[in-house]
C-alpha cells in the first residue's frame, strides 16, 4: 500500500496512550489534526512495557480506531518514550578539517557531532536523540550554524538522551506485533518543549514539567539551549492512590474524584460542601468535605514538586530558570503553579499547551493531555522551529526536512 499523508504520534505515558493523527495541508501549507485519542494500557508502567500482549491489544485499539476515523492508514508514526531508564547527559566534539578547502560542510557538521556521540554509555543502553547546544570555529563559541564558514577546528556541544535497548525493544516489539511500523522513538520531552515553550522563554531561562501519572519529565532551557533533562519516577497517580485509600473507594472514584473536585491550593477551594464517595463494592455512599480532598491532595502535590526540586539541585542550573511552564494531564488540577512557584522558587509558572501558530486543531486537542502526542506530530512533519543541525536541533540520523521532502515524495494523498 502507498504510504498516506496521515502522520501519528504516539505519546507511550504512564499506564495509557495517547495519539495524535494529523496530515500537512497542502493549500495552506500548515499541518492540521484529523483525530486524536487516549486509551488506558495496563501493560505499559512508567513509560516501559511490563505485558507485551496487553501494550499490543492497546496499540492496535488506538491506532486502528484513529485509521478508521480517519478513513486512511498511517503513513508514519513517532513514538515518544519516557521512564527512569533514559539517562540525559552533554558532551563535547571536535573534528578537525584539514583539507586546502577551509570551508565547514555539512558532512563536517555531522562528523563533529559523531564524535561527540562516540562515548562510553551502559551496556544495555542505546542514543535515543541528540540535541546540538552550540558550536564554535577555531575556539571562537556562540556558532549556532557554521555550514559555509571557514576554519580549521570546529567543536561542538551536545545533549544525549539515552534508553534501555531492552525496554525500547520491547515497546518496538509491542507496536509491530499488530503490523505497524515505526519511523523514529523520541525522548518526548524534546519536542514538548519545542512544542510548548516560546524561544523568548527559553532564552531567559526555562523550566519546563510534563506531570504524567507514574512519571515527570523536567527540563531546563538557558539562553535557548536545553541544558538538562530528566525523568522522575513518581507521577500524580500517587494522588489517586492516597485518595483511594483514604476514602475507602475504587481508584475509578478516586480519579473521578481527583478530576472533578480536586485542587491543590487552599484558594481554589471555592466553598466548603460535601462531596459524595461511593464505598469499594459501590453499594453505598457517604459523604466527605471538600477541604478533606484539599487536605490529602495538597500534601502530595508538595512532595511531587519539592522531588522536581531536588533534582533540580543536582542539575547545576538550579538558579537559573526564571519561568516555569507545567503540561501534562497533572498540570490542569487547580494549584499546581502556585506550588510550583512556591517551592521552586521561580518568578511565574503558566500552564502550557501547544502554540496554536504550529497546528491546527480543534480544541479538545489542545489539553495538556495530548500535549506530547501533538508535539509528536509536529516534530515528524518538520514545521519550522526543527531546523536540522542549526542550535537546539535533532540528529535523529538526517535531515530533518530531508526526512520530510522524502516523506512527502512517497506520499498517495488521496489515501489510495
């Protein structure tokens, strides 16, 4: 079959997934949503598969559901990874050109950054993506794209993510089983922040955090380049869990609980009322106070956040952040930024979604919810903003709108 103009991304999170479908309008030359969906996956903890049936039973629900709605196969899919087992790191490059022709290429760029790949990692570990952070020319820094510049000795700077193959192979295995195949796995944070931060936010200092349910992902952006990542293996569901317990009701109540009445700031208590709590086996009911929810909400809220502090301790750039940007479906609960403020110090905290100039897309869409997902979609279509080997770009092993003129060459955009 003739590869489609459908593109997905597939957010694998804690204990779902989310997907994201969407095709580049030629007329208008923007890239428009067509279907979005988030399905539970009990296979999937903390970003790795621990049941490689019930991942394959998810996948195949969610993305032949998006195919059906969307009257086409998908022509490509990205897949974003997460968990406690990627590992985020820089390093540094050189190449040395010593040719008459003092000119940099291309080919010289990518050589450079090679080097600076060839380290040591963990035996079971593989390069998930690199990020170039800078390069400089003859020791002279602050490059961000040498092709066509002369010198002699070109260096550059490099953030590294890398994963367990283990775990990336499982999930590869779990996504092929159904007969779908994969275009490139990401570290999903890097196109989120690309997705959700302004380049002024990132120039000044920014710390971004995607609060999933068993994990959270923080980054740091100084002076336009990602610094530091990390992934924490705790996540919002831990809420889900206290409430569960201490009001005697299923995890279902608990979360519809959480989503409905729950706030993490004593301000956004809105009025003091009870709260109906169905018992474990549903066959009654009792009522709670709403400050009871705040009162057990609230003090998990804080030890999340205060755990980003910590690693954020550890990172080296710890003052450096001025603004705080939270997605993720954690993020929506009332309270979150000003405990983020609060606790980490910083001078505002906002609540992110994708920049709408980047896509278009019905609303529902727009929920920090499948925030991922759609950073997923936009990185595979090669929108501005991903420009191959330039500061801040990916080298995921070629051009990025190398990657999308050959994608668009192959496409049957009438889906035949």
């Amino acid at each position: 079959m003739a590869k489609t103009n459908l593109i997905a991304g597939l957010d694998v999170g804690s204990g779902k997934l989310t997907c994201i479908a969407a095709a580049h309008d030629f007329e208008t030359n923007t890239l428009k949503v067509l279907a979005g969906r988030s399905v539970p996956c009990r296979g999937i903890k903390g970003g790795m598969v621990s049941d490689i049936r019930e991942t394959s039973a998810a996948v195949t629900h969610i993305l032949s559901s998006i195919e059906r709605e969307c009257n086409q196969r998908i022509g490509s899919l990205y897949v974003g990874v997460r968990g406690a087992h990627l590992e985020s790191f820089s390093n540094h490059g050189t190449y040395n050109i010593s040719r008459m022709d003092k000119e940099i290429t291309q080919a010289d760029m990518e050589l450079a950054i090679e080097n600076a790949k060839a380290m040591p990692i963990k035996n079971d570990n593989e390069i998930i993506n690199v990020i170039t952070q800078g390069y400089a020319i003859d020791k002279q820094k602050g490059i961000t794209n040498p092709e066509g510049m002369e010198g002699s000795l070109l260096e550059v700077d490099v953030h590294i993510t890398t994963g367990s193959s283990t775990h990336i192979n499982n999930l590869a295995k779990a996504i092929q089983r159904p007969g779908y195949n994969i275009d490139d796995t990401i570290y999903g944070l890097v196109p989120l922040a690309d997705a959700v931060l302004t380049q002024e936010e990132k120039e000044i200092g920014a710390m971004l955090i995607d609060f999933g349910g068993e994990t959270m992902s923080v980054g740091i952006y100084i002076d336009g380049i990602l610094k530091f990542s990390r992934d924490i293996p705790y996540g919002c569901d831990l809420i889900t869990s206290d409430l569960s317990r201490l009001l005697h009701t299923s995890r279902q109540n608990a979360r519809e609980i959480k989503e409905k009445y729950g706030v993490a700031f004593p301000t956004f208590l809105d009025e003091e009322g009870e709260i109906p709590v169905p018992s474990l086996d549903g066959r009654s009911t009792h009522n709670i106070k709403k400050s009871y929810v705040l009162d057990i909400i609230q003090p998990r809220v804080e030890e999340l956040i205060e755990q980003v502090g910590r690693v954020v301790d550890t990172s080296g750039y710890k003052n450096f952040p001025v603004v705080g940007v939270v997605t993720g479906g954690g993020s929506v609960m009332p309270g979150i930024t000003e405990h983020c403020v609060s606790i980490l110090g910083l001078k505002e905290v906002r609540r992110g979604i994708v920049q709408r100039d980047l896509v278009s897309s019905d609303e529902q869409f727009f929920d920090p919810l499948y925030s991922t997902a759609m950073a997923l979609a936009i990185y595979a279509a090669g929108n501005p903003g991903y420009d191959d080997y330039g500061s801040g770009s990916y080298d995921n092993g070629g051009s990025l709108f190398g990657k999308f003129g050959k994608f668009i060459k192959g496409l049957d955009i009438f889906g035949n």
